[in-house]
C-alpha cells in the first residue's frame, strides 16, 4: 500500500498529532493551530481542517481495529458485576435499602 503522507511537506507524526487534537479534545481549528504553534510547528487552521478531512477516516479505521483488541486483553471488565453483588450483600440490610445501583456506580441515598 502506498504511503498516504508521501505528497505532504510535513511529517506524518505532525499530521496525526494535529488531527488528533482536534477530534479528541474540544478545541477548534485556530486553538489547534495555535497549540501547534506553540510547539513550533506553523501551520494554517485551514490545514488541519484538511488532514482532519482526508485522514480522519482512517485514523479512526485503525482505532477501531485496534479496540477489540485492548478490550480482550482487559479480562476485568467481566467481574465486576459480581464484586458488586458480593459487596451489597455484606452491607448492612437497613444500609443496603439506601442505595440504588446505576450506571454501574454506588450511589447512597440521604
């Protein structure tokens, strides 16, 4: 496969750091450009929307074929519905009764 950066003036790594600040915090362009600009690196906001445009599809490509991946090696992820049962169930009754269970996370009633 050819290398997609190959007719680009500036470093892949650049691209993908510019790219990836923008899609990943919530910056716009010209914070972009000028965090970019910070680091010495001068580029127009008008070009990061363009690497954003031809890159981001396949940034984003090789983040989802990369997540099942992490997923399978975090085998935790599993047991934690049975840690909480096991922790309600040591809790007091009148204690229990005070709390609800959502989104996964213990919150207590007052």
């Amino acid at each position: 496969m050819p290398n997609p950066f190959r007719y680009f003036n500036n470093s892949p790594e650049v691209i993908r750091l510019s790219v990836m600040l923008y899609v990943r915090y919530p910056l716009s362009l010209r914070q972009v450009e000028d965090l970019l600009f910070e680091r010495g690196i001068n580029i127009c906001h008008e070009t990061v929307r363009f690497w954003w445009n031809r890159f981001g599809p396949a940034f984003a490509g090789e983040i989802r074929k990369r997540r099942p991946a992490q997923l399978r090696s975090f085998p935790q992820w599993r047991k934690l519905g049975i840690r909480v049962r096991v922790f309600l169930d040591g809790i007091e009754p009148g204690v229990r009764d005070g709390m609800d269970l959502c989104d996964s996370r213990l919150v207590v009633r007052g």
